[in-house]
C-alpha cells in the first residue's frame, strides 16, 4: 500500500489476515513516485498489479462549473491525471518486456453524470478516462490490462463517506448518493482483474 499515511489502512487488511506492506510517498511527486516503487520492488520483487485510487475529498469541489478556475484543477488534475501518468511511465515498460501485468484506476460519477458541484473534479476525471482508454487501445497485444472502474457511489467507512455524513449540505438537495461497501468494490476489482475483457466498468450509480 503506497500513500502520504498508508500505515494504518495495512494494519487494518492484516488485522483481517492479509498481507499488507505499508510504503509512505506522495503519488503525485514524479521523484517520489520512481523511488517509492523501487523500495516496494526492492523488498516485494517486481509489481504485476497495480491499482492507483487516490483521490481527493469533498473540501477541494468547486460550487458550480463557471467557479472552476486553473487553481481549482490543479489538486484534482494532479491525482487524477499527473499520478497515473507517473505510475504508468514507471511500471509499464516492465511489463510490458515480461508480457504481462495489470494497471487498474479508480474513477467516480461525476465525469459522466454531470456534476455541478464536482465540476472542477469532473475535468479532471474526463482527462483520466481519455487518457487510460488511449493506454489500454495501445497496449493491446502485449499481455497487459488497463481498465478503469468507475465509483458511482459513497464507499463505506472512506474519508469522502465521512466528510459527507459530517456536513450533509456539501451534496446538493434531493440528491442520493448510493453506498456501498468494500466487499463489494473488491469483488468488481477482482472480476476485472481475472476476466480482463472490459476497459470500463461502472459500479454503484444511481438509476
């Protein structure tokens, strides 16, 4: 598990039996990123799978789409875009060399579902998709899935779910955000993994 406090996330998973090795590193610094995947594969040996779901919380949204401004983007444009850039041009030649290997991003609702009040993050989420459906055309061939899973809803006991549930006012009126829980999430993650036959995969939006 990579991340800015991953720590107690990997106790949590190996309070449950599974092995969890917790390595500290903003995904979004292009430095940081090459060195944290050379203390995972120095101590772990080379990554086949990796799946990258940061993501910002409800504080960083704008109000509505004409509020969005350059500095707006720039948090939601860094873990959405940059960060998945960073992971990819630093693990897929690998894998590409071994003939195999797969790339997972997580995705939300509000590019497709237009979003006022995520306008800002829905930017950013309509360039990550272009971006990791142009990857996943390119590597076809090579032994290599890239798909990209889209979250349609509040994941249960996520740092988003708390946020919301703090101040409800954050998500406009009348509208219900579905939830669900990581079961659940990891069930999908897992069919995708094992079937690899679809780029996209939507889970969890309202009807």
């Amino acid at each position: 598990m990579i991340g800015r406090n991953p720590a107690e996330r990997a106790a949590a998973l190996r309070a449950e039996g599974i092995d969890a090795e917790p390595f500290v590193a903003d995904v979004t610094d292009p430095t940081q990123v090459l060195d944290v995947i050379g203390r995972v594969e120095e101590k772990l040996g080379p990554i086949d799978v990796a799946l990258h779901s940061a993501a910002a919380d409800m504080s960083v949204r704008s109000a509505t789409t004409i509020d969005v401004d350059v500095a707006s983007l720039a948090l939601p444009i860094a873990l959405k875009v940059h960060s998945p850039i960073l992971l990819t041009r630093a693990l897929l030649p690998a894998m590409i060399a071994r003939g195999h290997g797969t790339l997972l991003f997580t995705s939300g609702a509000s590019e497709e579902f237009l979003q006022p009040y995520l306008a800002n993050v829905g930017v950013a989420l309509g360039a990550q998709r272009a971006y990791v459906r142009q990857l996943a055309r390119e590597v076809e061939g090579t032994g290599v899935y890239v798909g990209l899973f889209a979250i349609g809803s509040l994941i249960e006991n996520s740092a988003v779910q708390a946020v919301i549930d703090a101040d409800p006012d954050l998500v406009p009126a009348g509208l219900v955000l579905p939830r669900m829980d990581n079961a659940e999430l990891g069930a999908r993650l897992w069919q995708m993994y094992t079937e690899r036959d679809t780029v996209e995969v939507e889970v969890g939006f309202a009807a």
